[in-house]
C-alpha cells in the first residue's frame, strides 16, 4: 500500500480517509487513478454503500446501482434491519477494498459475476450468528463469514485450529487465490509447473481434507515443504495459501518502500546461519522475486522483533524453506506474466 497525499494541500492522508485533516478537502478513492481524489473536482460520486460501509470509493452514477465497483463485487450482505451483521459486514467490506487495490496494483483481474456469470467473482458475506457458513470458495463465488472480523472469535479458531496466523484480509486473499488457479494456471502452460511443485489437483478433495484433520498437526511434516500446516490438505489449499502470502509479502514490502523503511541490521557475524546480508532496502518495484525474497526475509526479521518489543508475538510466524520459496517464485512468475488478453 502506497502512502496517498492530499490533491490540494499534499498533507498525508491513508486508503480509508473520505476527508483531509489538514485542508478539510472532501475525499475519495478513484479507482481508474489508483488515488485519492478530491470528491467535488471528480465528476464521480461517492459509493451507495458509504454510510453502509463506510466505503470511500467513487464511482460513476450510471454503473452498478450507485456502488462502486469493490462494493458491486458483493452479491449477498446483512439486511438493513441487523445492526450487528452491518458492523461486520462494514469491517469485511474494509478489508475487501484493500484486496481489491492489490489486485488492481498487480494487474489482477476481477471480472464480476454480472459479466460472467458461470466463473466471474462475486461475494457473499454472511454471519454465522444465526445460521453455519463455512468460509469458503466455489467457482468465482467466495463466501466470508463475517465473524472472522470478530477479535475473540477468530482468535479462538485461530488456537483451536492451531494457527500461527489468522486475519479477515488473510482469509480473503486465500479464497480469492482459489479462483485464481482457475484465471491464472488451468488450461495454462503452467499447469505442468503447477503439478511438479504443488502437487496433482486431481486428488479428491473431499478426502484430503479428511485425511489432513484426521492427523495431529503435529505429525504431518508439513514444515519442510509448506508454507503452513493447512497448505499440506491438498495441492488446490497449497495454491492458495501461497498465494495468499505472496500478496502479504508484496503489499507489506511495497508497503515499506513508500513509508522509506531502511536498516543495516545487527553487527553481527551472521557467516555461519545467514546467506545474505540483513539488510532492508524497499523494494520498489519487486520485478525480481530474488531480490523480493531477500528483502522480505530480512524486513519480516525486523518487524517480528518490533512486535516482540511490544510484547506481542512475531507478524509474521513462519518460515519460507527453499520449497516454499520455489512456490513463492511460481506464484510471483504467474502473476507478473498475466496479460488480460492470455488464455485462461
């Protein structure tokens, strides 16, 4: 995430201002401009879903009912009359801009559901509440339960589920993962690549996760070979938890860059247990994943130690073995080669 600026007065504002403290300029999100813009000198007005949502994007009034087009991406949401699901809805739909701004930076696609109506995307955010969901992806169609954006409830899944890591963005970047493999990789010269380094897809789904919560987590020897215990279910979850740490890494990385984060690293012999130097210097423009790699690996040393300083745990508790990497590398190769007009 970059860091944005007031168009009139250039005082630093963030992704989910709708004003400027400084100069009371009215504000929104321009997506065609990947900005913040000042709302009257636009020619855009703001989404429907701003009280709703508090959705500071801008949108064309003759396009998606007066949504915007992050909000139009949502098919299902709490009715008007349940104040508790339209304060988790308000929080998932956050979270959701912030996915959508990625994908848009990297050059993604999301062909809504409204233009593609077997395979496009569209999201359906329900509370558990009342009724189970299950979090999940099928054919375009990601389903969020919006309790993940509850504090204490996603912490206790995250304990029962014996997670290093668990956020409402991060489950959106899984699910949406899901529906790439389907853009990026089926039907592709990549999907060769895909089974030699993740695995055969076509193993039953079903009775892989069986089998995967049928072991103790701590006997499936996941640590060598895959970013996370969940990972190791199945090739299609593999993918997807990938691809969901590739994005943390690009936007936390890019991220640092705007913000000038630098450090030379400890004085210390590091000979013996390092093979590079400790050394952050953002990354721009991560067009080579070696030097994306090297970067992150030392920038997620310094802000595990911060949290810790804080008394928190580490923000990013896992380790990127030479497997994972060499996945992290397809996914980064996959990505950065998308053309909107390729075969998918």
């Amino acid at each position: 995430m970059k860091a944005f600026a007031c168009p009139v007065c250039r005082s630093l504002v963030f992704f989910e201002n709708d004003r400027c403290f400084t100069c009371d300029t009215e504000l929104g999100y321009s997506r065609a401009d990947a900005a913040l813009v000042a709302v009257d000198r636009s020619g855009l007005t703001r989404c429907a879903n701003r009280v709703v949502a508090l959705c500071n994007w801008l949108t064309d009034p003759d396009r998606n009912g007066g949504l915007c087009d992050c909000c139009a991406l949502t098919r299902t949401r709490p009715a008007d009359d349940d104040p508790a699901g339209l304060a988790a809805f308000a929080l998932t739909e956050a979270a959701k801009r912030r996915l959508v701004y990625q994908l848009d930076h990297l050059g993604l696609p999301t062909t809504p559901r409204t233009e593609d109506p077997d395979r496009g995307l569209a999201f359906d955010l329900l509370s558990s509440e009342n009724e189970p969901v299950t979090t999940g992806h099928a054919d375009g169609v990601i389903t969020i339960d919006m309790a993940e954006g509850d504090d204490p409830h996603r912490e206790a899944l995250r304990i029962k589920l014996a997670e290093p890591y668990r956020t409402l963005l991060g489950h959106l970047r899984h699910e949406i993962g899901h529906w790439y493999w389907y853009v990026l990789i089926e039907g592709t010269p990549y999907l060769d690549r895909f089974r030699d380094l993740f695995g055969d897809e076509r193993e039953d789904y079903a009775e892989a996760l069986q089998k995967h919560y049928a072991k103790d987590p701590d006997e499936t020897g996941w640590e060598g070979t895959h970013v996370s215990n969940y990972a190791a279910s199945h090739p299609w979850e593999d993918w997807a938890e990938t691809f969901a740490h590739y994005l943390h890494i690009r936007d936390t990385s890019e991220t640092a860059a705007a913000w000038g984060l630098h450090t030379d690293g400890p004085d210390l012999d590091l000979s013996l247990s390092w093979d590079a130097q400790l050394d952050v210097d953002p990354v721009e423009e991560p067009d080579s994943f070696d030097e994306l790699a090297r970067s992150w690996i030392a920038l997620k040393m310094v802000l595990n130690q911060l949290n810790r300083s804080m008394g928190s745990d580490d923000l990013y508790p896992f380790t990127l073995t030479p497997v994972v990497l060499d996945k992290l590398r397809f996914a980064h190769v996959v990505i950065s080669s998308y053309r909107p007009d390729a075969a998918t």
